[in-house]
C-alpha cells in the first residue's frame, strides 16, 4: 500500500512539475494587443499599426536557426523586401536577463548593425510577457498579422527544419507565400505550420 501511494505521490508531482503551456493562439482571430519598448525606449503597440500588416519575428542571434536565416540574408532580404512594400515588421527579443539571446539596448543596436537587419525595430520583451502571449516557441517564429488586426499566419520561416543555409533555396519560404497571398487579396493557403529554431530562452 506504501508502495502504491508513493508511486501515486510521485506521479503527482511530476504533473505539478511540468510548466504551464504558453497561449496558443488561433489563426483567423484577433491578435492580442501589447505594448513594447523598442532599443531607443520607445514604446510599440500592435493597436497603432492597424490598417498595415505586421510581421512578429521572434529573434536570439546566438541560435544556430537564426543564424541560417541572418548568415546567409535570408531574413533581411525578406524585410526590405516587405517594409518597403508598407508592412510592420518587429524581431522580437523574449530572452530572459542571463539567458542566450539577452542583450541590453545598446548591444542589440550594434547586433542590428552588424546583421544589417531591415526590420522596422526591436521589441524587448525580457520578462517574456509577449512571447507567452503568442506562445512563441522558437527562434525564429514567425506570426503575421492582417490591417484588421488578425492572425493570418503562424509558424515557421520555412519548410527546411534545418541549420543549413543552403536547405533555403530548396525551400517553401512560408512567410513570403503568406504575406503575398494577402496582400493580392488572397486567403492564405498554408496559415498555420510548425515552428522550428532553438526554444525560446523565457
């Protein structure tokens, strides 16, 4: 009987252990609204950028998946190629203070720099507030929303679920196909796919 109810003791604890899922959000729905500062300390909201598409990129640029997509310019292709077409496009930093990926203000400006990056700011976001949010799980992770301010696609950059650079060519770039299909006033094909990169350092 001892035996049973450590085992069942056991059992429970282990649930009690496990944490609490992030929000999972549903493609087609309203997106939640936020409000965060960007490098200069300046203050963001989803809510002033409605009537323009937004693109969120979840970003650590110590992960080796990021890397791919920074490395070869992958990434900041896609957002000069997108801002200049009118859309919002935030890398978003949820990397909590002495974790991978946590930079101060300053060190992310000189990351920009030297990635080049084309995106409209960085969001910081170190208590994780926003990433739980969306339920973002990897960087990258990529979440687009419409000028009236729905979800129309989550998931992967892509279809390669690699470290390699040269897996992009090959790829179906999930996100381009997305924002173009809306944009063209098409629904979008493939709205929702799985995430890859390396887990979100909450």
């Amino acid at each position: 009987m001892k035996k049973i109810f450590f085992a069942f003791a056991a059992l429970l604890f282990a649930f009690a252990s496990v944490p609490a899922a992030h929000a999972a959000l549903t493609t087609g729905e309203a997106a939640p609204d936020f409000s965060l500062p960007d490098t200069a300390g300046q203050s963001h909201s989803l809510a002033e950028h409605k009537g323009s598409y937004v693109v969120l990129e979840w970003i650590n640029h110590d992960c080796p998946f990021v890397k791919k997509h920074y490395g070869s310019g992958n990434m900041q292709q896609l957002q000069t190629e997108y801002t200049g077409k009118g859309v919002v496009w935030y890398s978003v930093a949820s990397s909590a203070p002495e974790k991978q990926g946590h930079y101060t203000a300053e060190q992310w400006n000189e990351l920009s720099a030297e990635k080049k990056s084309a995106a409209s700011g960085v969001l910081l976001d170190p208590d994780g507030a926003v990433g739980k949010l969306y339920g973002a799980q990897t960087t990258p992770h990529m979440f687009i929303i419409d000028p009236d301010g729905k979800l129309i696609y989550q998931g992967a950059i892509d279809s390669k679920s690699s470290t390699n650079p040269g897996d992009i060519e090959g790829s179906e770039n999930y996100v381009k196909k997305a924002l173009d299909e809306a944009m063209s006033g098409q629904p979008v094909s493939n709205a929702s796919t799985k995430a890859y990169g390396c887990s979100v350092k909450y």
